[in-house]
C-alpha cells in the first residue's frame, strides 16, 4: 500500500494508466510539454508523483491514488 512517503515516477505512472504503452513513448510526451502535473507543465520523466497529484495530457486528468 502506497504511504504519504511512497512515490511513482511520471513515466512509470503514465505506462501503468495505460496513456502511453513503453518508457519511450511516455519520455517524447514528457519532453514535448504534453503532459501537467498540478496544473504544470513537467519535463521531467522522473518527477517523482505521490497521491493526490494529479496528471493531465492528451485531454484527461488521472489522479494519483493511493495504493498504486
């Protein structure tokens, strides 16, 4: 079970939702600027998410839950 301390990486999270299929497709995404975090745009494909966070790109917003 995910704790307030755990974390995900953004690319790894954008694989496990099913929005990008390989580590590869998930770092173009990340580095084009197509992806928030927060409302943000992140570059970074390992920007650490814990829940709560919430991540937009390619029209929907997925939030971080616990327990991933």
């Amino acid at each position: 079970m995910m704790t307030s301390e755990d974390t995900i990486k953004l690319d790894q999270f954008l694989k496990l939702k099913g929005v990008v299929d390989t580590g590869g497709q998930a770092k173009l995404l990340i580095q084009a600027g197509e992806v928030k975090v927060n409302g943000k745009v992140e570059t970074r494909r390992g920007r650490k998410l814990m829940a709560g966070d919430r991540v937009a790109t390619m029209g929907e917003t997925l939030k971080v839950e616990a327990g991933l």
